[in-house]
C-alpha cells in the first residue's frame, strides 16, 4: 500500500495483535497533531517490516517444505548455540 494510502484505522488493523493496535491508537490519541504525521511513519513501517518477514518465513517454510526440513544454504542453524546460552 502506498503511504498516502494509509489510515489509522488501516494501520491498526494491520498490526498482527490487539495490543499493538491498543497501543497505536493510545499514541494516536496522546500525540499532538504537527507530530501526527511521523507517528504515522513510524507505524506504516512497522507493519511494511513486519509484512516483509512474514512472507520471508512463508518462503522459508515452502523451502523446508520441499527439502526435509533442511534450511536454505544461505541460513545457519544456530538452535545449539541457542541452546548453550540459555544452558549458561
């Protein structure tokens, strides 16, 4: 969507759960209107970030999906490492 196109009301139900929406709105309404606009930036963005990884797992998991499980060879697999620091 091109930002122009956006409302808050758009934004908001962009946003993947209730309380992100809660807190876009609570800001909406809290900021003053000459800083209204940036405010905006700042949540078109979010949701254009969160949109982006989203169909970024969507291709992962197709690619899982047709090669056992395996990860592409670009990614690494650092669950162990991840494993080891929670173990620490």
């Amino acid at each position: 969507m091109d930002a122009a196109q956006w409302t808050p009301d758009a934004i908001a139900h962009a946003l993947p759960s209730a309380s992100l929406g809660a807190e876009f709105v609570k800001q909406l309404n809290l900021t003053p209107f000459a800083e209204q606009p940036a405010l905006a930036r700042r949540w078109v963005t979010m949701v254009e970030t969160l949109r982006a990884a989203a169909e970024k797992g969507r291709v992962l998991h197709a690619y899982q999906l047709e090669h056992g499980g395996e990860l592409p060879p670009e990614y690494m697999d650092v669950t162990s490492e991840i494993r080891q620091t929670r173990a620490a």
